[in-house]
C-alpha cells in the first residue's frame, strides 16, 4: 500500500510538471551584421528619461546582441550605442483561464489547461551616437512576445513571464539589426570623423 501511494504521487508529480526554461541559456539569434559598427561603449537608459532600472536578462540580452551581432567589441571607443525601451503593454493572460479553473476546482489544470498566456509588447530604440554625444543614427522597432503558464506544454508562472519579456526583446533586436547593417557603413564614417572617446 506505502509502495503504490508512492508511486502515485511521483507519477503526478512527474505528469503535472512545467516545460523546463533555464535562464542561463538566455540567448540573442547570431545574425552578425558584415561590416560591423566600430567599438561602442554600451547604455541603457528610459524613453521617459526618467530613473532607469533593469534586470539581468535584459542586461544580458543587450549585452550579447551589441558584442556578437552589431559591433567589434575589441579596440579604442568610438561613441556609445544606447538602448532605450518602453514596455507599451503588458498583459498577464489569466482571464478567462482563472474563472474556468476556478469554477472547475482547479481540475482542468491536471489535463494541461493553460492557467494564463502572458504577452509583452515592448518599443526597443537604438541610438548611435559619435564621441562628442552627437546623435548619428537612431533606430526602432516594436518587438512581441507571448507564452504559456500550464502543465505538460507550458512554463511555470515565473519562467513565463521572465521567457515572454525576454522574447519580445529579442523580437525588436531581430527587427532593428537590418536597418543597422543598411546603414553601417555611414555610421562608421560619422564614428572614425568625430575621433575616438
């Protein structure tokens, strides 16, 4: 009898789990732009020039998409690359999922019913700018990202919503680094005339 509740418990337990999302694994698509911009010093501030506050995915996903897809990151400053953001909508997804759960004791979760399907819509702006603070290129795009929280097909709350911003990010850098590899080769003029930081 103390065999087989075991088994039953490790059987739910194995049957109502999450998809698995590491955020170690956090990634940008490698797509690098051919010539790449001269050597930028990289920030991060708001549109709203207000108080800028980050987390380390957005962090590490400015980080590798400027030093693996948009400029050399070895050699002398030539100016900055700044990125802004503004998070246009966010949604948490959880109605009409919550009430039928809810109406349904929670049952529907165990056959893998999404319990919410957090969105993201977020404006990402790059602006180029020369070593005398001199702006020389700005570029923006709209970027989207939507998940799943639920058992068997989804992710956990928590990685949902982390996952959700982090693909919207990634959406608008896919967006923005076209118009930047248009456009390199004045930036590098504009960058190498005004001289280095």
């Amino acid at each position: 009898m103390k065999n087989s509740t075991t088994i039953l418990i490790l059987s739910i337990l194995l049957l109502t789990s999450c998809k698995a999302w590491d955020p170690a694994l956090l990634d940008v698509q490698k797509d690098p732009i051919n010539p790449k911009l001269l050597t930028l010093e990289r920030r991060i501030q708001d549109l709203a020039n207000t108080t800028v506050t980050t987390n380390d995915d957005e962090l590490k996903l400015f980080t590798k998409e400027v030093e693996e897809n948009l400029i050399d990151p070895y050699g002398d400053k030539y100016g900055y690359l700044v990125m802004k953001r503004n998070i246009i909508e966010m949604k948490m997804g959880l109605m009409p999922w919550i009430l039928i759960n809810g109406i349904l004791l929670q049952t529907p979760l165990l056959f893998g019913v999404p319990y919410g399907k957090p969105s993201y819509v977020i404006e990402v702006e790059f602006r180029v700018m020369d070593s005398n603070n001199k702006l020389i290129g700005k570029y923006s795009a709209i970027g989207r990202g939507k998940n799943t929280i639920a058992a068997y097909h989804g992710y956990s709350a928590g990685a949902a919503y982390r996952k959700t911003y982090a693909d919207a990010l990634t959406d608008a850098f896919n967006k923005i680094r076209p118009e930047i590899r248009n456009d390199v080769e004045r930036l590098n003029r504009s960058l190498k005339e005004a001289g280095k930081l």
